[in-house]
C-alpha cells in the first residue's frame, strides 16, 4: 500500500507541474490574442497541445494508481477521492502532508488554468465579433439601396448610396 501511496503522489507531483508549465503558456496566450499575432499564437497553441497530451499520459496513470489502491482498500474507485486517502493516511503524518500538500497545490493550478481560459476564450470570442461586424459592414457597402438618380439620357444612374461619385461633370 505504502508504494501505492508513493507511485499517486509521484504523479500527482508530476501532474501539478505540467498544469504549472501549461498556465504558463496560457499566460501567453493572452497578450498574443490581444495583439492579434496569429504566428505566436498558433506556436502557443502547439505548445499547449503537447502539455495537454503529457497531462493526458499523467492522468491514465493517476487514474491506475488510484484503482489499485481501491483494490487492495477493497473500495468502489467511483467513490475513493484523494480526499478520503488524505484522511486515511493519519497514521502516516508525513505521507500524509505530502499528499494533501501536492493536491491543494494541483487544484490551485487547475483553477488558475481555468480562469485564464475562460479570459482567452472571451478574447477571442470579443475579437471574432469584432470580425464579423466588421465583415458585415463591408457586406452591406455593396447592398446598400440605389438612389433615385437619373441622368441625361432619363435612366437610373445605379448610385449606391453612401458611395462617392469620383467623376466630376463640368457640364451640369
């Protein structure tokens, strides 16, 4: 069990210091989205998917070293939380802090990743409206109605309006 118990804090400390390196590299994400550097933030966003792809890997074994202390707990794994072996190892005090220590250290992480999330995702959702408002200005330039204008010869001349007409007609 003591093994066990080394092998979830192992990777618990693992864990905690790739969401360490990927809220770093969300933090750069921020300025890079503002200044809308679409090179940088492609490179970011690279990065960002090789983390996730180690805290992936870092997870499935979380996630087995959990089951096998369940196993020899004899305890349902939907139920045991990190929380419950907190309390269980009482009887190891250092394990114990070690344990509990990594663990409010990762969740911290895991909120700090989530909150700059969610401010890049409203940047970028700001800045795609920005894009398509734009868009549909640009879009409405060329559907703007005609104007009432004739020339010499009694037909509509086509004017859009809000255009500027750039000939300058010396006979009229």
């Amino acid at each position: 069990m003591a093994s066990l118990m080394e092998t979830l804090i192992e990777v618990l400390e693992k864990e905690n210091l790739e969401y360490g390196n990927l809220l770093e590299t969300s933090m750069k994400k921020t300025p890079a989205i503002v200044s809308d550097d679409i090179k940088s933030l492609a490179e970011i966003t690279d990065e960002e998917q090789i983390i996730v792809s180690r805290i992936n890997h870092l997870d499935h074994q979380r996630n087995e070293a959990v089951n096998d202390i369940a196993n020899v707990l004899n305890k349902d794994v939907a139920e045991l939380k990190i929380v419950d072996l907190i309390d269980m190892l009482a009887a190891r005090p250092q394990e114990q802090a070690r344990l509990a220590s990594v663990f409010d250290e990762l969740r911290r992480n895991v909120r700090a990743v989530k909150r700059v999330n969610e401010q890049n995702k409203e940047l970028i959702e700001n800045a795609l409206e920005l894009v398509q408002f734009n868009m549909q200005v640009l879009q409405s330039m060329n559907k703007a109605p005609e104007t009432a204008n004739y020339n010499r010869g009694a037909c509509n001349t086509g004017d859009v309006i809000g255009t500027v007409n750039k000939t300058f007609d010396a006979k009229q």
